[in-house]
C-alpha cells in the first residue's frame, strides 16, 4: 500500500497523535460530507483516528467517548447530538487529562473548561439569513405570509439555534406566523412525512422553512404528491447547500439556501495538533459561509465538493 510513515520507523509510535472522534450519525448528506472532511484530514495530517457512528443516540456517544478514555487515546473530537447532558462524561475526560474539541455542535454545559475549543458554524446567524431573505422576498405585501418549520433534531444546536435566529427576524412584521414547527430529524424520510402531516392540516401554506437540504428534500416529494409547485406555490428555504439541495435550488423547487459547511476536517486536524501540544487555541473558531439564490446555485453546482 501506499500510506506514508513518517517519523518513528512505523507501529504506533509515540509521536503519533491519535484522536477518538464520535460522530452524530450519518442522518443528512451534510454528515456523510463531514464524515469523509474528517477521515481524509486525519490521513492527511497523520493523525491516527478512531471514528464511531452514535446513530443520533447521546447514549452512543457517551459510551463511545467512554472507551477513548479507556483506550487512553490524546485527544478526543466530537459533535454532540443534543446540547444538554454532557458534563459527567466531559468531566471523566478531564479528569483523564484527554482534550476534548467540540466540532460542529455545542454543548450548553456551565463549565467551559470542560473542552478546549469550539470549532463549527454559527447557527443563530443562519437561521436570521433564512429569516431576512423572507422578509426581503415579502417587503411589498401586507398579506399574512402562512410558513411551516421543519426542525432538526430536537434537543440539538443547529435546532435551537436555527428557529431562535429565523423567528427573531422574522419576529419584526407580524404578517408572518408560523403556523406549525415540528422536528424532522434532519432526515428526508421525516421530512417527507412530517410535511404530508402539515399539508393535509393546513391548506394555505406559503413557505417551508427547513432547518437542512435533506428535510427540505423529502417535502418536496410531499408537496408534489399533493399536487403543488415546490418554489412557486409554496417558497422554500433550507441550510446547508449539499449538491442535492444546490441541485434544486438550481431547478426552482428551492427558493433560497444558506450554506452550512461540513469541510470541518482540516481546521479541526490543526487544533488537534496544537491541543496535544499544549498550545493555546481560541476558545471558538466559526466557519466561514455563504448564502445562496437560484441563479448563485446554477453558477456554483459544477465545482461544489459534496
Ligand atoms: O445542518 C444537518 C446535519 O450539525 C450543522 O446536522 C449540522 C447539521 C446539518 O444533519 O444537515
């Protein structure tokens, strides 16, 4: 084969880093992006990883950063599923002298010494993109603008952050209501399903929120099944920008996406490093990103990544 040794003659020699990474799951083609960003940097950068999938179960998670601790790996990455209880198994970490980085999303836990960074998106921020390009696309109506929200993961970051940032926006005219939010789970399936449910409830929806591509994906077919236009009879707005969703975006059946990048590998390699170190890092490091309409998405579909 042809992997480069370097350094100590081969084995796992002292100078390898090696990093336990405990994923979310593989829910939404963002994941299955960040997955591969993390796999190809850690081969990159010579940093020996153990990598699990939680299937979006915390329980995984834990169990998984349980056994890097035993496994006495030097540094352990994660994205945790949901925000709150995290601080016993952080504090285990701690308590081992492992450094643990969160990537991509936070935790709410008090105590900030429990992890040594934050590397990931600013998901407020995104949710008020959504939100100011609605109040954009609707400036010269007065009438109610009807919208429904397909949540992401209840409990978790990009969730809570993505409607608090769209609903405080959105807050400033009262024309616009949401007349139901529920979560989808980030998955196509759900929000296939999640979107029939709201369609048979509600007959005048005007805009779909979802909190990613993949849920936006599937309430697409669920609006065509019931016989309307994605993009013309109800306006679509979604996070992330993975190829499919670019790729409607492009065809008119999405109206606006704000992008989440899921190229989170190589930052996350280079404070890896400098964790095991001992050097300093900034306690947050945000991801760079954009937004885009469907003219933008025609122009960069040929050389997006993933
Ligand atoms: O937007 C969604 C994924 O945590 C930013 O998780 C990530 C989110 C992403 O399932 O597609």
């Amino acid at each position: 084969n042809d992997s480069a040794t370097t350094g100590s003659g081969g084995g796992s020699g002292d100078n390898t880093i090696t990093m336990g990474f405990s994923q979310v799951g593989a829910e939404s083609g963002w994941r299955t992006a960040n997955t591969k960003s993390v796999q190809d940097s850690a081969k990159t950068a010579g940093i020996e990883l153990k990598f699990s999938d939680a299937q979006q179960k915390q329980e995984n998670q834990i169990k998984a950063i349980r056994s890097y601790i035993q496994q006495k790996v030097d540094v352990i990455a994660f994205s945790p599923v949901v925000e709150s209880g995290w601080d016993t198994v952080l504090k285990e970490a701690q308590n081992a002298k492992i450094p643990v980085i969160l990537t991509d999303r936070a935790v709410d836990s008090k105590d900030t010494s429990l992890y040594k960074t934050f590397l990931g998106s600013d998901f407020v921020e995104e949710g008020k993109k959504a939100g100011q390009w609605l109040v954009e696309e609707y400036k010269d109506s007065t009438d109610t603008v009807n919208i429904v929200e397909l949540q992401g993961t209840t409990g978790s970051a990009p969730a809570n952050d993505r409607k608090a940032g769209f609903a405080e926006v959105i807050g400033s005219d009262p024309k616009f209501k949401i007349i139901a939010s529920q979560t989808g789970d980030f998955t196509r399936a759900k929000g296939k399903e999640v979107m029939e449910a709201f369609l048979k409830s509600n007959p005048d929806i005007d805009v779909l929120y979802a909190h990613n591509d993949d849920m936006g994906l599937g309430a697409i077919e669920a609006i065509e099944g019931a016989g309307k236009v994605p993009g013309k009879d109800i306006k679509i707005i979604t996070v992330d920008a993975v190829k499919d969703g670019m790729q409607a975006l492009a065809d008119g059946k999405i109206n606006f996406i704000v992008e989440c990048s899921p190229l989170l590998g190589p930052q996350l390699m280079d404070l890896a490093k400098k964790v095991v170190a001992g050097e300093q890092v900034p306690a947050r490091v945000v991801t760079e990103e954009t937004t885009f309409t469907q003219e933008q998405a025609k122009e960069a579909l040929p050389t997006r990544q993933y």
